[in-house]
C-alpha cells in the first residue's frame, strides 16, 4: 500500500511554506509539491525580496548623489548594475536555501513538479499520484496582461523582468500605479530612467486612505516621477527607435501617443488556477478564478485553499497567516487570521503603511470615529535625518476611542506599522498608545503624537 500523507501542499510560496513548516511542527506528515526549482514562491523568487534589494540599493545610490554634501559628506558614486543584479540574485539564493533547511529540520517532503488534484484525497505529480488525508491548495497568482500586449521581458516587461533589466532604460512607462508599478518605477527613476506611470483612474494607489494618496503622488512628483492619471493604454506599437504607446482618456477620446524605451505592465494580478483540475473534483471558483472558501475549507470537505488564489489582498504575510491557521485546524487546533489587523506596505521613499479601515470606508459604513495627525516635520529624529515627508494619521471610534485604522507616509514607517496592528489585534484605544512610553528621540515617536492628537493633546507641535 502506498504511503499516506496527512497534508499535501500544493504550492511552495508564503502560503504553502509556512502551512508545511508548521504542519510539520505539529507532528504531521507533510509533503509540499513547487514547480520552481527553488521555494519562496513569487515573492522571494521574483517579487518581494529581490524588489527591496534593488529598492534599498537604489535609495542608496541616490542618498549618496544627492544628499550626502549636504550632511558634510564628500563622495563620487558610480552606478554598477551588473553589480547591483548580482547582490539581489545572492540575496534571494541565500533566503530559498534557508526555506529548504527549514523543510528539513521540520521533516516536510519537498517534491518538485506540477501538482494536479485528481480528488478529495489524491495528487498527481507528473505522474505519480500522492495519497493524502488533506490537500492545501497555495498557487498563489500569475502576472495580469492586456488584451493584445505580448510581454516579452525585454521592451515590454512585467515585475518579473524589471527586476533584471541589464541596462538603466532612458524612458520606462509603467502602466498601472499601484503598488508594484510605483515600487518598481521609483527603483529605475532613482538609478536615471525618465518614468512616466499611466493610470486608469484619477489617483494612485487605489484603495489606500485618500490623504496618503495625495500626499504620495505629490512626493513622487516632486521626485520627477510623471503621472498620466485617467488615461488608459490602447495598444504599444514597437518601432526602430524604441515603443509608442497609444493612450486615450478613460472616459474615451483626446488620443495621446507616448514614447518610451520600455513599457511595464502592472495592472494587477490573477489567481493562479489552471491545470489544477479544480472544475473536476467540484472545486469552485468565482467568475475572476479566485477558489471559493469558508473558513479556508473549499466546497469539497477534505480540500483548503490559502493565499493569492483566494479573494483578499494578495499580500504575503496575508498567505502566511492562512497557511498557518489551516496547518493548525488540521492538527484540531484553532487557527485563525483577523482580516481587520492586516497591514500594507508601499515600499517607496518615503514608505506608504497601513492597517485597518480608512476615512472613506468609515464614512461609508457610517461609523463615527475621530481623527488624530501628526507631521514627520515636527519629529525630532526625522529632522535630525533629513526625512521630515509625511506624517502618522490614526482613525479612533468617536465614542469607544478603539482604533479602526491607520495611514502613514514618511521614511521608516512599514517598520512602525506592527506597533498599531498590534494595538488593534487586543482591540487597545488611542490613549493606550497616546499614554506609552516611547524612547526619544525616535521616528516612532510621532505615532504616538498622532494617538494623542485624536484627543487634542499632542504635545509637540
């Protein structure tokens, strides 16, 4: 009789890694099925991790240019992109072989193939068929195109290509300015291309509270980032001298060709499902692909699915909680992930975090709630640092003083928005924040300003 397993991951991405690692720490026998040669998935492959790398090397590059004189430091810097290239790729080698000896210490099977659920209890790798009590589907999600634009990974690229562009291209257009499009724009602006960001609709990041949008698209402007807000891309024509792309205003007419040298495409992702054999073990999926669940559970009993491949923010840690919880609910424990504590993090310069509900929502569901600010310009450290952009805005219950939500901007401030999503988890008011100690001089002091400013008593400004 051939072996049983308890789990089956299918998928080795945040999602999938961290249900087997913590599958395997519950005692459980857990293989987990990746096309890729290394683990990580997307995000330590070909998106998060290699993208910080080249972000964090590129601030450098420019705070050296055009910041260091005036701190009294005196230096010539050179760009060395071959360089650059390489320390991203090392970084990412040594994060993946440390996913391998993770699924080794915690005794979890890494087979490399494609999986395909033949049913409730059987996976299909290749042609070996791998029998389990429990399957986990973590396929995470694929590159979104346009109707007739071919992405060739050299003039028209998606996130996967701009990450290893051998040369500064002069012009890059981005389409879409989200989160990857402004990230990756901001990389290739800092090391000298001109980058111009299409978008369908009247302002950036969509979604996010409407003040950081403002406030952030004015800063990348300031930056010589150029916007082309309601406007939609038609087509993109390749000609001797590089790429014309053809625009249009969203609502139709007032036609606009634009020339670049390389045009990148991130207008969104889609879940990756296909091939999975979903439509016939009774798997179900709505009209975007994304896997129906409940409680993480598909519409069949033994199948779960986590991840990008469900509906929700298409967010690593989002995945890394799901795998968690469904390992744990498999072992009878309970799992759990509260999807009002998730945070976000747009890892431009200055950074964009968030958590929790913004103004707009709260209005629109006709909360009441309250509303205290605070300007990195009044912070002590970040004056100190020449980083006083943005500011820490906090979102109180007009009544119960709960904190719903909170939206930065400012240098740093991915790193301060675990210290509110925490807050929120134990259901903490504005003053239990506004009455914390913090250690001066710090950046995280002007969270602090900004909780006691719901209730009108920040002290320094």
């Amino acid at each position: 009789m051939s072996e049983i397993y308890d789990v089956v991951v299918v998928g080795g991405g945040p999602g999938g890694y961290n249900c087997a690692i913590r599958a395997g720490q519950l005692g459980l026998k857990v293989a987990c099925i990746e096309t890729r040669k290394t683990l990580g998935g997307t995000c330590l492959n070909v998106g998060c991790i290699p993208s910080k790398s080249l972000l964090h090397a590129s601030e450098m590059y420019e705070t050296a240019q055009n910041d260091f004189a005036g701190m009294g430091i005196k230096a010539t810097v050179e760009l060395d992109l071959p360089t650059m290239l390489a320390a991203k790729e090392k970084t990412v080698e040594g994060l993946t072989q440390g996913i391998a000896f993770l699924f080794k210490k915690n005794n979890v099977e890494h087979i490399f193939g494609f999986g395909k659920i033949i049913d409730g209890t059987t996976v299909d790798v290749d042609g070996k068929q791998l029998k389990t009590k429990n399957i986990v589907i973590a396929t995470g999600s694929e590159v979104a195109t346009l109707p007739g634009i071919e992405i060739d990974e050299k003039q028209i690229v998606s996130s996967t290509g701009a990450l290893s562009l051998t040369e500064v291209p002069k012009k890059l257009l981005v389409i879409g300015a989200g989160v990857i499009g402004l990230e990756l724009g901001s990389v290739w602006r800092r090391l000298g291309s001109e980058v111009t960001v299409v978008e369908y609709l009247d302002h950036i990041l969509p979604g996010m509270e409407g003040e950081v949008q403002k406030q952030g698209a004015r800063l990348l402007k300031r930056q010589k980032m150029k916007f082309e807000l309601k406007r939609k891309v038609t087509g993109i024509n390749k000609t001797k001298d590089g790429i014309v792309v053809k625009t249009e205003a969203s609502a139709g007419g007032k036609p606009k060709d634009i020339e670049t040298d390389v045009v990148l495409v991130c207008i969104g992702r889609r879940p990756f499902t296909t091939g999975l054999g979903l439509e016939g073990v009774g798997v179900t999926t709505d009209k975007r692909g994304f896997i129906q669940t409940s409680h993480f559970k598909t519409s069949v009993d033994s199948i779960w699915a986590v991840g990008d491949c469900t509906p929700g923010p298409m967010l690593a840690h989002k995945a890394e909680d799901e795998g968690v919880a469904v390992a744990e609910l498999i072992a009878g424990k309970a799992g759990h992930v509260n999807y009002d504590v998730i945070p976000g993090v747009v890892y431009t310069k200055p950074e964009i975090a968030s958590v929790g509900k913004t103004s707009e929502q709260l209005k629109a569901e006709g909360i009441p709630f309250k509303v205290g600010k605070f300007p990195f310009a009044a912070n002590s450290r970040a004056r100190a640092n020449h980083e006083t952009d943005g500011f820490v805005k906090i979102l109180a219950h007009a009544e119960t003083d709960e904190i719903l939500g909170a939206h930065m901007i400012g240098v740093g401030v991915g790193e301060m928005i675990g210290e509110v999503a925490l807050a929120m988890e134990f259901r903490a008011s504005s003053e239990d924040i506004a009455r914390t100690c913090h250690a001066h001089p710090t950046c995280s002091e002007a969270v602090r300003q900004a909780a006691m400013d719901v209730e009108k008593w920040a002290m320094q400004m």
